[in-house]
C-alpha cells in the first residue's frame, strides 16, 4: 500500500530503553524461520505503502511520499535519565489531557506541510509529558504499556499462531493493482474505440477508434519504462474497491496503534490519495536512519516493530500483502544502521519477528485497532483516535 514505512521514532525509543532496563520484564518469544529482508526491499508493489519506517522528515517527504511510518520530528537521546529509575510525573485527568491534546495536535494540522514537521518538533515533549501524565493518572492504560523488547527466532508456526493467513505472502511482490490498472485501461478504451468508430461517420470514425485505442499502448509503453509516473492512477483506480480502501486504513492504523503502544507519539496522519502515512513525533530518525549515525539494538527493535506492523495487519486480514514495499525498504536501511551487524539470516529472522511481534500486539488489542481503524475511516482528529483507542481497549489474553 503506497500508505506510507518512511511514511518515525528514535530519541524516544532510546530513552525509554534505558530507563525499562531498570525494571523491564523480557516479552516472551520462541525459534527458526526465514525470509529475505534484502529481496523484499527490492519488490515491487503499488499498494498503500505504510507509513506509513515511514519514518520521513519534512526535508524528505515529497523525496519519501510512498512510505507508511513518515516524518518523525524529535530527538531522543536527550530524553534519557542518567540512571535510576524513571522521573516523577504529574498526573494529568482524560479531560485535560485530550483538551491539550486537540490543541497542539490541532494547531499543528493547520499549518502549510512545509511549517508542520518544525511545530512538531518544538511540541514533542509537550505532547509527551501530557501522555504521561494521563498514564500516571490511569486515563491511559495502552500508551507505552510493553516492556523491552527481546527478540528471538521463531518456530514455522508461531506466525500463523500470530493471526497471519499466508506467511510466504510477506516479502512476495504484489502486482495486483498494477494488473488491474492495465486489464480496466485496456478495456475501457477499447470498448470507446469500437463506440466512436460506429457511431461516426467515415474518417472521422476511424480515426477516433485509432486515437483512442492508441491511448492504451501509451499507457503500457510509460508503464515499462517510468511505472511511477502512473502510481498515482493505480492508486485512484483501486479506491474505487470498498475493500482496498479498508486495506489502506488497517495498514495505517497498525502503524499508529504499534508506536502509541511502544511509545511513540502519532504527529498526524493521511489517508489520502497517494499521501497515506503516519507522522510521528519522536527522533530525528533522519539522522538515525539516513545520516551517518548507526542506532543500537534496543532502538532498533522498536523501530522494526513499528515499520512492520502495517505488513502485519495486512497478512492478518487478507492472503496478499499489497502495501509492504516502502516498509521493507525501511526496515532495511534501518538494519543497515544498526550496530553490531546483523548477518543476512539474522536480518530474516528479524522480519519475522517484527510481523509476528506486531501482529501479537494487533491480535491482543483487536478492539482498540479496530476501533482505530474506524476513528481514521472517519477522518478524526488524532486526539479523537487516542480516544477510541482507549475506550475500547480490553486486552485478550
């Protein structure tokens, strides 16, 4: 899905890693399973595209459009506390914090895109230090609930355990869209040729049949050589499926959910024709993923879970995965930043372990992703999402 994961996390993810050190309890995992991060990153697919890490900087959103985690716009690592254990927060009641909430999120999505990601940043530990303090006072339960992340292989069928439907589908190049493009192009002038070229009359006929015929060898011909030029069109064409459009917002809402419950906080997002992304505030990812900087595994581990999770939620609802490819390539630049190297078997296994990571958190909290899913459908406000989160929240088991 073109939704957007350029289409964000690090200071924070780093910071909260170091103070869970101190009394985290390891999520529980299990061994073995495989498949090619590198391959993926190089497939093809005209799906939403996830934010979609989406994980973009204002500086590289035009640059990143197609991604699912998109700009990030914090930093992270001043956030860490020396040692000990985690500040005092003061409590702040649902009422207050929402109100907040809706405030800065509010005045941020008036601004020009150009102005946004800079007024995201100047409110990150705002919007931090209320979500916090809602957490202190009990109004939140989900916000920055999991534990430190451990990562382990897994057995061939924990993914299936995990609520994913086809798991030779994550990785594998989804063209269906594009066939779909063509097969509608195709038809449609084909059919208008043979209705100009029978209604009118003489040379007129003919060569408005030939004109508009013509039209669909053009389409071809920009397809095989510049396809992006055409990923717009793709994607106005599969909208108008009720269940691609339901594709685009549970591949976004994954997002959202996964970094809300890792602690990452949402900026805003789109669902829009070829915009569909997630923003979030913390980390300058920029500078982690695409500068010179390399990232440590405790601040890997969170990032992969969030770029992964729209993959995840894909594979839980269908048997095709359309919306993995900006993801992929996300996750691949951010493996390539950590240190110490992850081996090529070891970056596989890895990807599993996000999807099924991701997808164990998705299926644990199914009411409250739902309940997302429709809050974005609907097109409100990020506060009004945090909201339905909360409220719906009852964990299974």
């Amino acid at each position: 899905m073109q939704s957007s994961v350029a289409s964000s996390a690090a200071r924070a993810v780093a910071a909260r890693a170091s103070i869970r050190r101190e009394r985290a309890v390891p999520v529980s995992t299990s061994s073995a399973a495989s498949t090619s991060t590198s391959k993926s990153a190089s497939t093809s697919a005209s799906a939403p595209a996830s934010a979609s890490l989406r994980l973009r900087c204002a500086a590289t959103v035009a640059r990143r459009r197609s991604s699912p985690l998109t700009r990030a716009s914090a930093t992270l690592e001043g956030a860490v506390e020396p040692s000990g254990s985690a500040p005092e927060v003061a409590p702040i009641s649902a009422s207050e914090g929402y109100a907040t909430l809706d405030k800065v999120l509010g005045a941020i999505r008036k601004l020009p895109p150009s102005e946004r990601a800079e007024a995201a940043e100047g409110s990150t530990k705002t919007v931090s230090a209320v979500l916090n303090g809602m957490k202190a006072s009990g109004a939140t339960s989900l916000w920055d609930c999991y534990p430190l992340l451990v990562r382990r292989n897994l057995f061939p069928n924990e993914l299936v355990k995990a609520g994913i439907k086809d798991i030779d589908a994550i990785g594998k190049p989804s063209n269906t869209n594009d066939l779909n493009f063509i097969v509608g192009v195709t038809l449609s002038t084909s059919l208008l040729a043979l209705i100009v070229g029978l209604t009118l009359p003489g040379d007129w006929g003919a060569f408005g049949s030939y004109l508009i015929g013509g039209s669909s060898l053009a389409v071809l011909a920009v397809g095989s050589t510049a396809p992006g030029l055409l990923a717009v069109g793709i994607d106005r064409f599969a909208r108008i499926s009720p269940q691609y459009r339901n594709r685009i917002a549970r591949h976004e809402a994954a997002h959202f959910l996964v970094g809300y419950i890792l602690g990452v906080p949402v900026a805003g997002y789109s669902l829009g024709l070829g915009t569909t992304h997630v923003d979030f505030f913390e980390a300058k990812l920029e500078r982690k993923v695409y500068g010179k900087l390399s990232i440590q595994e405790s601040t890997m581990l969170p990032l992969a879970c969030v770029s992964m999770a729209g993959v995840a939620a894909e594979a839980m609802a269908f048997t095709e995965v359309q919306g993995q490819e900006a993801d992929l390539r996300d996750l691949q630049r951010i493996l390539n930043k950590t240190e110490p190297r992850l081996a090529d078997k070891q970056q596989q296994q890895l990807t599993r372990w996000a999807v099924w990571q991701s997808a164990s958190m998705l299926k644990k909290h199914e009411g409250s992703f739902l309940a997302l899913v429709d809050a974005m459908e609907a097109g409100a406000s990020v506060a009004d999402c945090l909201r339905a989160i909360e409220a719906a929240e009852t964990p299974k088991e």
